[in-house]
C-alpha cells in the first residue's frame, strides 16, 4: 500500500459512507477504484463474510486494489459501461449498494505521464484505460476542425472554442501536438480572456479528456445496469465533477423516480408504471473544511438514489444518451 493511499482522503467519504449505510456482511461495488480510498472505507465497515466489488478501467488502480490483499475485494478491470459483465466475471447478481466517484483521479492528474494535466509537461494522452482506443494526441492529428470545435465547445463548455479549434489545426499544420505543454500553450495563445484563477487551457483540457475517455456514454450506459444489478433498498451514490455529469445525472434518477406516461394515455394511479428509485435527500457538497484540505473536490456534487422493489424494467427507466446536452 503506497504512501499516496495511506495519506489522500478520498472525497466526501463521510457523506459516501452515511448515504451507503453498509452492512457488515454486504456487497458493495466500487466502480471507480481509484486508488481505493473509498473502498477501505468501506472494508473497514465489513465483517468476514462483505464483501467489495473494485472496478476500473485503469490497469493501474486495478494493480492497486490487487496490492490491498483484501480476501473480500475482488478486483475487476473493466469500464462502468461494462458493470453488468463486471459483475457477472465477480459471481455478483446482486449487490447492495453502488459508489460511483466520476472523472479523473489524483493519481492521472499528477502522473506528467498520463497526460491529463498541462502543470507539467508530458505526452498528451490522457486515456483512462491506455490499452484502449486513440490518445488525445492521435485524435488532435486527424480529426476535423468542426469537430474539434463542437468537442471544445460542448464538453468544455469553452466559449472560444472557434478559435481554440482554428488554433489546434494550424497549428498541427508545423509540426504534431503531441505533449500537453504545447496544447496549453497553443490554447492560452487562442484564448484572451478567462476569469481570475482559471488557467485558459482547463476547459479544453476537460473537454478533450471527457471526450477520448467517452465519459458521459460510459454514466449513460451504466446506469441502468446499476438499477438492474441493486438489490431492492440498496443504493446508489454518484459523484460528479462538473455540470454535463451532474445533470445526467439528476435527470436519469429523477426519471426512474417518476416513469413517464404519455399525456395522451389516460391511467388510474394502480396502472401507473413502478417508481425503480427513490431520490434520497439533495445533492451534497463538500463542506469548506474539505475543500481547503483538498482545493480538488470544490466542484464535487454527490447524488444518491435507493432502489425500489419494483421488478426491472428497461422500458420504465428514462433514457440518458443526450440528457446532458438540453
């Protein structure tokens, strides 16, 4: 166990520990391990016979939670969008409750190497899983200028972005782009003004990274499987990072919630579809003691759902491919 483990508090994680409540011989899922600060958490709240799910897609937090030597952690490297299949490779068909701690980890940010960060210079990667798919690098090579534009623009929420995106591919027109100090400067070169703090590059950086690492499908296709595989009154907490998260978020539970019934299709209340999820509580936030002991999880917004006895049904649950762009 590294020192880095021992010493970084994972965020929220009284607030993850009240809303999971968990049982001692429980089974819960962590399906974004991290370096497992949640995860001991938990362990230290089971007894023998609990047990924890570790899931990620990075092949390093899954050496990580091997490296615990935990009988009762069984580590699986998969992606959230592969829950159910994750699940299945762990003999689970049910567990009793979920944690879900979006976007990028301490360790990816401060790894030059993984290329998530423009603080130090390093290959521009920032893939999650780099066994999988093209870096941020490969992808900045050949993509179109309209397309990288919309990226900036819809996942950056970058109001610059025609400019970022002309910038990008004049720029490659001289030479690759290939590490992140020359994305970071090529975008605070395009981008004049920012407000007081935020370095120009943050929101191209976040928005190119959500993109390779298709993070916003990876939460739509796991969510249901989530309601699927969660016992009845067992629970799901999310925590999102910034705004597209949170909002697909919101809105998937708040329609599992409440099933939708057409206007036109007249129903007594007994023939109304089941509620699969109840919302628990508002969104939490950090309190400002956590915020100044770790400046990283300000924008931190857990959401947390209990599941119903209703059966699962796919067609009951709100769909969630676009919910994040209205």
């Amino acid at each position: 166990m590294g020192t880095a483990a021992l010493t970084h508090r994972p965020v929220l994680l009284d607030e993850v520990l009240a809303a999971l409540a968990p049982r001692p011989d429980g089974i819960y899922v962590d399906g974004t391990f991290g370096r497992g600060g949640h995860a001991r958490a938990l362990l230290a709240r089971l007894g023998p016979r609990g047990r924890v799910i570790a899931i990620d897609r990075d092949p390093e937090a899954i050496a990580a939670a091997h490296a615990i030597g935990d009988p009762r952690v069984r580590a699986v490297h998969a992606c959230m969008s592969e829950l159910a299949s994750a699940l299945d490779a762990a003999g689970v068909s049910l567990a009793d409750g979920m944690l879900f701690d979006l976007g990028v980890s301490s360790p990816q940010l401060d790894d030059p190497a993984r290329g998530f960060s423009f603080r130090a210079d390093g290959p521009l990667d920032m893939r999650m899983d780099p066994s999988r798919g093209d870096s941020a690098a490969q992808w900045l090579a050949t993509a179109a200028e309209p397309e990288i534009r919309e990226v900036i623009r819809d996942y950056g929420e970058e109001r610059f972005a025609k400019q970022v995106a002309a910038a990008l591919v004049a720029a490659r027109t001289r030479e690759s782009i290939r590490t992140t100090r020359q994305l970071a400067d090529l975008v605070g070169a395009a981008v004049r003004t920012r407000k007081p703090g935020q370095d120009p590059a943050t929101r191209t950086f976040q928005a190119l990274r959500i993109f390779v690492n298709r993070e916003l499908e990876e939460v739509s296709l796991m969510l249901p499987q989530a309601v699927a595989r969660l016992a009845a009154g067992g629970r799901i907490a999310v925590v999102t990072f910034h705004s597209l998260e949170d909002r697909l978020v919101k809105r998937f539970f708040a329609g599992a919630a409440r099933p939708e019934v057409p206007l036109d299709l007249p129903l007594r209340a007994s023939e109304m579809p089941p509620a699969q999820l109840t919302v628990v509580g508002r969104a939490c936030r950090p309190n400002e003691a956590e915020v100044a002991e770790n400046p990283r999880a300000r924008s931190a917004r857990m959401r947390v759902a209990e599941r119903t006895g209703a059966p699962f049904d796919a067609a009951a649950l709100p769909r969630t491919e676009a919910a994040w762009r209205s």
